[in-house]
C-alpha cells in the first residue's frame, strides 16, 4: 500500500478503526470477507491454497532469520535484494562480505531499509543523529554509484 489513501484501500483501513483508535488485522480480514467489492477484498488472496503456500513460505523465512544466527543472535544468512526473484533465497553473510559486487548490494540494502526505518520514525527527535548519520553514509555511496554507472 502506498503512503496515499487515494487508492481506496487506505480510506477503508482507516475506516475500520475499532474503538480502541487501532486497526485490527483480524476484523479487516473478516470486514474484507463480507464485502466482496471492497478494495480491501481485492487486495487479499482468498485461495487457501495459494495463501497457504506464501504463509508457509513467509514462515520459512521467519525461521532462517531467527535460527540462522551465530551465538549472539545475529544473523548468518541474508536475501539479497538481487535475489528477490523466482524462488530467491538466502546467502551466507560471510560469503556476501568475501565478494565486492555482493558487498555493495548489501550495503545499497541496508541503506535502503533504513530510509524505510527513517521515514517510519522521523518524528522521534531522539534518533535525530540516527537519521544524520544515515544521511551522511547516503551521501557517501552515492558517488559510488554514479562512478560505477
């Protein structure tokens, strides 16, 4: 979903809101259900077989990203975003960092999550110097990728 409630779907989710002011996935998920010329009813898969295949793939995710981990939690293995394609999968980081071209995709990654993370939280002044760092590491690989280009 974009940022915009102009596609409709926005205008219906935040019509939802119970009375707690939250939106409840849940009641969504059945408000979708009982009107078929929603937006919403549009936007969801209701081929349990189909949507059974991509929840168990998304918990097959779930579980690399939290088993595949060394001693401290962190993790050891990582989708890149040029292997987000077909069936895509899932490379040791260790391997990633051994090579140059793979390296610089991770990194083009990680920034790219953290602009998401930043525009997500841009309005906690505490991570004011969070979003400057972020900037200044933007501002230093985009010369990179102009030379490269």
């Amino acid at each position: 979903m974009s940022g915009h409630n102009n596609d409709g779907i926005g205008a219906e989710l935040l019509a939802l809101k119970n009375d707690n002011g939250m939106i409840n996935p849940v009641e969504v998920v059945q408000w979708a259900k009982d009107h078929p010329d929603s937006r919403l009813h549009g936007s969801l898969e209701w081929d349990d077989v189909v949507a059974g295949q991509r929840h168990r793939l998304w918990q097959v995710r779930t579980l690399i990203a939290v088993h595949v981990v060394d001693a401290d939690g962190g993790r050891q293995a990582i989708s890149l975003s040029i292997d987000r394609t077909h069936d895509g999968g899932y490379r040791p980081i260790g391997d990633i960092m051994q090579r140059p071209n793979l390296r610089q995709v991770m990194l083009d990654d990680a920034l790219a999550e953290l602009q998401r993370v930043q525009a997500k939280y841009q309005r906690l002044q505490e991570l004011e110097q969070v979003w400057i760092a972020a900037d200044q590491a933007r501002e230093r690989r985009a010369p990179r990728r102009k030379r490269a280009a």
